[in-house]
C-alpha cells in the first residue's frame, strides 16, 4: 500500500506533466503565431492555431490551477515557504498569466484583430514558463533562507547563478520544440500542407538547442546540488530512454511521416526526463525546508484529498474525452468544415 | 513598518476578491440564464430566445475570461498574501478548495463544448445538455468557495494542540454552521444580480429606440426571474441574520449598533453614531431587529458589551448591512412595477422612467454583492479564523507588497476597461436584428412574432 504522501505528489507531478505539455503547445503557439504575423506568414497558420486553441485554453490554465491548489492541501509547508519567498515573482507570473489570457479573449471574440495583442499574447508565451521556472530553481535549495522567523528570497543569488538562467533557458526552447511538433500533427490532420510544411521547419529548428539546454541544465544541476545529480546519475536508464526517444521523434520529423508518433515520442522525452528529475527529487520538496513525509498534511486530509481526486477523476476523464473527440479528433472540426 | 504590511496586504486581497467576486458572480448566474432562454427557444420553437442564448453566452466568454485569470490570481495570492494562514487553514480546508479545482475543470470543458457546438447536432436538446454541466460546475466552484469562507467564520473540524492544528475533520470543516445560510444566501444573490444585469442591458437597449419584439421577450423573461430571485435572496439574507444571531452575535451587532444585550431590540437604519455611541439621524423600527434575529419580536439579542473592546468589528459595516438590504427591496420593488404597468392597459410599460429604473437595478445588484461581501469581510474582523488567528498575524512579512498592490491595481484598471471596450464592440458591430436575419431568415425583422 502506498503512503498518502506519495501518491499525493505522484498525482502532482502527473499534472505538473500534463501542464508542462498542455501549457507549451499553447504557450509556444502563440509566440509563433506572433512570429507567423511579423513574418508576414499568418495567412498560412494562424487559422490552424486557432482553431485548436480557442475551445481548449481555460482547459490549459485549470491544470496549473490544480497543481498549486494541490500542492498547497498536500503539503501545507509549502504554502508557507513559497508564499513567503515567492511574493514578487509570483505576482509577476500571475499578472503575465492575465494578461495572456484576457488578451487571447478580448482578440479573438473582441473582432478586431490587433498586432499589440498578438505580441503581447506571443511575448508572454515565453516569459510565463521562464517565470514559473523559477519555483523549480528554487526547489534545489540554496536561494532561499529563514532568519528569525522571516522567511526571503536571495535575489541576488538567483540572478548570478547559472542553474536558474539554465532552467530558464530549457523551459523556453522546451516549450517551441514542444509547440511546433504539435502543431505538426495537428496540421497533418487537418490536411493543411503549407502549414505543415511551415511548422515542420519550426520543430525541426527547435530540436537541437531543446537537447543542448538539457545537457546544460544538468551540467549546471551537478554543480549546485549534488545530491539531487547522483540520484539522478541512479535513474540514467530514465534519461537514456528520454533521448532515445527524442531521437526518433526528430527522426520521424525529419522523414516527414508520422507525425502523430513524433508528438507521442517528445511526450514521452519530457515523461522520462521530468519524472528523472523527479523523483530525483525525493525526499525534498522543497531543499532543505520541506520534505514528503514531514511537510504532509494530516492523514485524514490526505486521504480526504486522494478520495476527491479519484472522484474528480472519474467525472473528468469522459469529459476530457468527450472534448477532445470533438475537437481533436473529429477530421471535419480540425479541417474548418464545421 | 510592520503595519503598512498588514494593512497593504489587506488592501491588496480586497482589491483583487472586489474585482474577482464581479466576474465570478456573472460566471455563477448568466449560464442559468442562458439555459433557461435557450430551453424556451427549443420548447416555443422561437428563435428570439435562441437568439438571446447565443448573444448572451457571447458576451459571456469575455467575463470567464477575466473570471479566471482572476481568480488565478486570488488563488495564488492566498498563499502569497497570506502563508501563515494556508500554511495553517490549509491543513484543515485544503479539501473544498480542491473540489473546487474540479468543478472549473469540468465547468471548463463544457464551455468549451458548448460555445463551439451552437449548430452541430440535429437535436437541438442535446446541445442545449451540454449547458446543465455549466451552471452544476459553476454552481459548486461558488459552493466549494463559500464553504471557506464559511469556515474562517464559524471555523470547525479540527482540535487545537500546541498553537497546530490536530484532528482534522475535512467533512466537519466543510460542512461548519455558516455553510448552509451561506451558500443559499451567495448563490440565490448571484443568481439575482444575472438576471437584474441583463435586464438592464435589455432596458438599455430599448432606450436606445431599439423596441422590437425580441427585446420585449428579453425583457418580460429578465424580470421575472429577477423578481423570484430577489425573493428567495430576501429569504436567504434572513437565514443569514438568524444564523449571525446565533452564532456569530457580534458581527449582527456591529451591522445592527446595537451595544446592549436586550429584548425586543430595535432595527436601525442609517444615521450616524455620537461618542457615546448612541445613533443620531436614525430610521428605527421598533422591536424589529429581534424578529429579524430570532422571528420573534421580543427576543434576547447579544449586543457587543459582550465581546472585548478590541475584537470588535468596524462600527461603518453597518452602512454596507443597511445599503445591501435596501438594494435587496428595490430589486424587487423595480420588478413588480413593471408588471403592475404592463397589466395597466391605458400605461406604457416601456415609458422612460421605467426604463431608466430597470436600467439601475443592473449596476445596483452588483453594488449588493461588493457591500455585502464588504459586511461580511469587515464584520469577522480582526480576525482571519474567528477566534484562533488574527489578520495580523497571518500577512506575509515581504516589504514588497506595497508595490505589488500597484502592480495589480494597473492589471485591473486594464482588464476593466478592456472587458468594457471589447463587449461593447461585439454588440456594436453585430446588432440583433441583423443576427437574427442572417441565422434564422424565416424571422422577420421588426415588430411580428
Ligand atoms: C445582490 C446582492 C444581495 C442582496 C440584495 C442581499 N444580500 Fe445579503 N449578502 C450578499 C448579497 C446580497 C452576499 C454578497 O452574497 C453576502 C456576502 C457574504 C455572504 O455570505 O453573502 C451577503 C451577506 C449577508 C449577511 C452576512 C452573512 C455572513 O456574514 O455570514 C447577512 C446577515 C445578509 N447578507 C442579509 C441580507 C438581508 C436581510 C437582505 C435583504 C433583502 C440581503 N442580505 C440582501
Ligand atoms: C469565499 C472565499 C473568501 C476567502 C477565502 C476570503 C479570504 C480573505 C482573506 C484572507 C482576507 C484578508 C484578511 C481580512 O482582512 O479579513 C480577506 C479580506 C477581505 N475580503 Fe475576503 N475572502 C473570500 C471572499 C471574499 C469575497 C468574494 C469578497 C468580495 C468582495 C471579499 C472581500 C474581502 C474584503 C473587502 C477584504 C478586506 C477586509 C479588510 O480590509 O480587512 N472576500 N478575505
Ligand atoms: C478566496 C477566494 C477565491 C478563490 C481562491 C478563487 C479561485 C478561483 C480560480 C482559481 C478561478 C479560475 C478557475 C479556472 O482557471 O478556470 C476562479 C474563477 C471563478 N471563481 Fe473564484 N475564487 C475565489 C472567490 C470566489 C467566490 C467567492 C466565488 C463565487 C461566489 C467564486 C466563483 C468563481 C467562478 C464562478 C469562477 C469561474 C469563472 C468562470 O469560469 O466563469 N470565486 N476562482
């Protein structure tokens, strides 16, 4: 029988995953969306991104929504810790975060199509993901301190240390790599070649520097906590299968055929690389404050929490299904015809 | 020092749950509203009310847009704002917070389904189902929401041992003695404001020579439901009251001035306070604050000689109490003028000043959730978990929150205004007439039916 605690952050984690994926297909459609337009190229994809992006987008932001709330019922400490550290970034993330969203609203439903809101839509589809990085920097310990019941953030170890610029540097070309190979596949369903033709190019381009800045945030990683890299080292067949599966999605890419299957191998890279990482991780939360077993909540919320979770999940799962087969799968949806 | 951030972060939660509650109350109540309209529709086979479904539910996208970029905000401030207190409540109401993540989730997609499937099935009730999963996760985000505020009132499901939290009983916490008055009185108000707002609309539009058929259908069905909302909010305000009396005495006291513990107490109304703390200027209605408190007109009331100098709430909450109530009577009162017009043959409902009335009650309901929820706030104060934790000691200790309130002032001023721009173009440049032509060409424009 698993521990309360465990299963707990395992479920975390899988949604952090879900919104690492979710959340980069649609941060990363709108900076090339944005790029598409300076370009003078959106007559090619913008419909395309459209059309997926507006039934799903609040779906996106409920996923992260469900990751803090989660995490601060399970593990009450860290509300403490990162509420009291994380004041001024996480305001910034948040106001970036409304304004993407509020934006993407008010062009798409508001008619009139406006460069501003276009840049600003593409702009903070790569400073949100830079910004909510930081909490996982933050996680390696060293940045933040308590001194006499006052809990701060060591700003200026932050912006002086390679790690967290490293960690910024992968979340962004992680979330283009990540964007252009879905948008890749949808375009193949969708049958729209010169999208298809334009995308491929942007996934193939993004490939390289999304295996460069792994390498280089684990370079960087080794340095600063050790512990966290030797554990890591333990999981190498982890990492192992993560680049092999990179290697055959940009093989697919590069043939030009399966697209579908590339998208599925890079969501299994960044399975095995963030679930590496991960569990890597344990038994630290947040290093050296809090831990799994001593930072949990008590057990009868624990287990309150597991029980509403499989509840919520069995209520969800048609539901995401349902979505996804009307928009996603359904070929004449995805062509425009409907 | 110590001060300002308390007082900062304060003012920081206020503004962002004052800005917030505005969005979330629409999110609660218009998809009722665009239910019950496109049910008539698929029933009467009328596509005026079709047509009133979708318009609506256009407007709508853009208020759940801020909705949840809001309310993002507001969840993250919690812990932002406040790490004492969820490090602390967390432990004992993380529980409904979580269920209430659900409840958008699933809210969400159904959204999405249902804007983006308008013409998709044959079965025209199919797609008018996909709008019953909207108003139940609406509906429970606002219920799941209220229950903790509910506990930081009447906080429960839990021991104390060592300053921490034991025991913990999330049902218990959930389910404490402010939940069912609560809940009712949140979503009967929420449901109220909808319907008053988009009568409003409606009057506006008609002042604006707009009067054909399809804003006179708007109309009548806005009303109604405003006036059999506004009822059941009357009711759910009294539960409210009986609950305050009884277990939260001070916070009635404090809305009601009412110092002394006595029977057959008196309802004030306005006025202003002395330095002996007598009313001055007041409307006083006699022995009626004790059937308000108990049902009974000579009924004990607590006063607030029972509670220590120091933990009483704001005396000015009573202005806030008195103006929600009297919006709470004018809702209906505006309602029931109108009917009583329009079964007057020789008067014209649609007159101006009848109108114009209509068009007030819109931004007066909102008004009644801001001051209602500024009551309720204000009245549990200095406490955050009434009785175990102050406000001053759970606000964070970061000197940056004083520019983090600009910071978001700046956001909301923007998203405000935006909102305002952005909707009034959609309506602008797609007038109904011209919708209602091009979707269902068999409807005549104008006045027929
Ligand atoms: C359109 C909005 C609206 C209207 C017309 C009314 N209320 Fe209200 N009231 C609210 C909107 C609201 C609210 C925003 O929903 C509050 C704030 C917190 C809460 O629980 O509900 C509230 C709180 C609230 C409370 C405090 C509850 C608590 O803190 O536990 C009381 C005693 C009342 N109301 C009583 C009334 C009465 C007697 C009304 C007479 C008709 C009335 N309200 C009309
Ligand atoms: C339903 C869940 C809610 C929770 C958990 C909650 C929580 C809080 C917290 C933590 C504070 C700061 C402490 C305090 O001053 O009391 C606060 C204050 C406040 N909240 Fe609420 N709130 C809720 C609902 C609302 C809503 C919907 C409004 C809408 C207007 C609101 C209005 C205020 C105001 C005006 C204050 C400031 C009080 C002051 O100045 O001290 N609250 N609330
Ligand atoms: C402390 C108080 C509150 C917190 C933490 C909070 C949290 C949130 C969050 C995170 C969202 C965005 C959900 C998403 O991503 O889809 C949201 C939206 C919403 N909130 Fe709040 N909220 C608070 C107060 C309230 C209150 C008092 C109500 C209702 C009376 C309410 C009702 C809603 C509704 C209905 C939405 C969805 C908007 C829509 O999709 O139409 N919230 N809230």
């Amino acid at each position: 029988m698993m521990s309360y605690e465990i299963i707990g952050i395992t479920v975390l984690w899988i949604f952090l995953y879900g919104y690492l994926i979710v959340a980069s297909v649609d941060f990363g459609a709108g900076f090339f969306a944005y790029y598409a337009k300076v370009t003078k190229q959106d007559h090619i994809i913008n419909q395309l991104i459209s059309r997926y992006l507006s039934p799903v987008w609040e779906v996106t932001n409920v996923f992260f929504v469900f990751f803090f709330v989660g995490i601060v019922g399970f593990f009450p400490d860290s509300a403490y810790y990162y509420g009291s550290a994380l004041l001024v970034p996480g305001s910034i993330a948040i106001i970036l975060l409304a304004i993407r969203g509020s934006f993407y609203a008010f062009e798409n439903y508001g008619s009139k199509q406006s460069i501003v809101y276009t840049f600003l839509y593409g702009a903070t589809g790569l400073l949100i993901p830079a910004s909510l990085s930081v909490a996982l920097t933050l996680s390696e310990g060293g940045f933040i301190v308590e001194k006499n019941g006052v809990v701060s953030l060591q700003y200026q170890e932050l912006f002086t240390s390679p790690l967290s610029w490293s960690v910024v540097g992968l979340s962004i070309v992680s979330v283009l790599f990540i964007s252009a190979v879905f948008l890749t596949f949808y375009a193949s369903r969708a049958k729209d070649y010169p999208a298809l033709n334009l995308v491929r190019k942007f996934a193939l381009f993004w490939s390289t520097p999304s295996i460069i800045a792994a390498l280089t945030t684990f370079i960087f990683l080794s340095q600063h906590n050790e512990r966290h890299y030797q554990n890591m080292l333990d999981l190498w067949w982890m990492f192992g299968l993560s680049v092999a599966f990179f290697m055959a999605a940009t093989w697919l890419l590069y043939l030009g055929k399966n697209y579908g299957l590339a998208f599925i191998s890079v969501m299994l890279q960044y399975f095995f690389a963030f679930f590496g990482y991960g569990i890597g991780h344990y038994p630290y939360i947040l290093d050296p404050f809090i831990r799994i077993y001593d930072g949990a909540t008590h057990p009868s919320m624990g287990i309150a929490l597991v029980a509403a979770f499989i509840g919520g999940l069995l209520l969800l799962i048609p539901s995401l299904i349902l979505l996804i087969k009307l928009f996603l799968f359904d070929a004449e949806y995805v062509k425009g015809k409907k | 020092m110590e001060l300002d951030t308390v007082l900062m972060s304060r003012l920081l939660t206020a503004m962002t749950l004052g800005f917030h509650i505005i969005f979330a109350t629409l999110g609660v109540g218009i998809p009722l509203l665009i239910s019950i309209a496109e049910f008539i529709g698929i029933k009467k086979k009328d596509p005026h009310y079709r047509m009133l479904a979708r318009r609506w539910a256009r407007g709508f996208v853009i208020s759940v847009a801020v909705g949840v970029v809001t309310g993002t905000a507001i969840g993250l401030q919690l812990s932002l704002v406040w790490p004492n207190f969820m490090q602390v409540a967390g432990n004992v109401i993380s529980l409904p917070l979580f269920m209430e993540v659900f409840a958008f989730f699933f809210e969400a997609i159904f959204l999405g389904i249902y804007l983006y499937t308008w013409d998709r099935f044959k079965n025209q009730y199919i797609h008018w189902l996909f709008s019953l999963p909207i108003i139940i996760g609406g509906g429970f985000s606002a219920v799941f929401i209220t229950m903790v505020n509910a506990f930081m009132n009447t906080p429960e499901g839990f021991a104390v041992e060592d300053g921490a939290f034991t025991a913990v009983n999330p049902l218990a916490a959930m389910l404490n003695p402010a939940t069912p008055t609560k809940v009712f009185h949140v979503l009967s108000s929420a449901y109220l404001t909808c319907a008053a707002i988009l009568a409003a609309i409606t009057a506006f539009m008609i002042l604006k020579k707009k009067t054909s058929d399809y804003y006179k259908k708007a109309l009548k069905l806005t009303l109604t439901l405003t006036f059999i909302f506004a009822v059941v909010t009357a009711i759910a305000g009294d539960s409210s009251a009986k609950f305050l009396a009884e277990h939260q005495p001070e916070k009635l006291a404090a809305a009601e001035w009412h110092f002394e513990t006595e029977e057959g107490a008196d309802l004030i109304l306005f006025g202003w306070l002395n330095d002996a703390h007598e009313a001055i200027g007041e409307i006083r209605i006699p022995n009626f604050l004790s059937f308000l408190a108990y049902g009974d007109f000579n009924a004990e009331v607590t006063g607030l000689e029972e509670v220590p100098e120091e933990e009483w709430p704001p005396l000015w909450v009573h202005y806030m109490f008195d103006l929600m109530v009297s919006i709470g009577f004018l809702l209906p009162a505006i309602a029931l003028l109108y009917f009583f017009l329009s079964k007057l043959k020789k008067r014209n409902e649609h007159n101006k000043g009848m109108l114009s009335l209509i068009v007030l009650s819109g931004p007066l309901a909102m008004l009644g959730i801001e001051f209602g929820w500024i009551y309720a706030e204000e009245g549990r104060q200095p406490w955050i978990i009434r009785g175990y934790m102050t406000v001053e000691e759970a606000a964070t200790s970061s000197p940056h929150i004083g520019l983090m309130f600009f910071l978001f002032l700046a956001l909301y001023i923007v998203l405000g205004t935006l909102s305002i721009v952005t909707l009034r173009k959609i309506f602008k440049d797609n007038p109904a007439e011209e919708e209602l032509e091009k979707q269902y060409p068999s409807v005549k424009k104008g006045d027929e039916s």
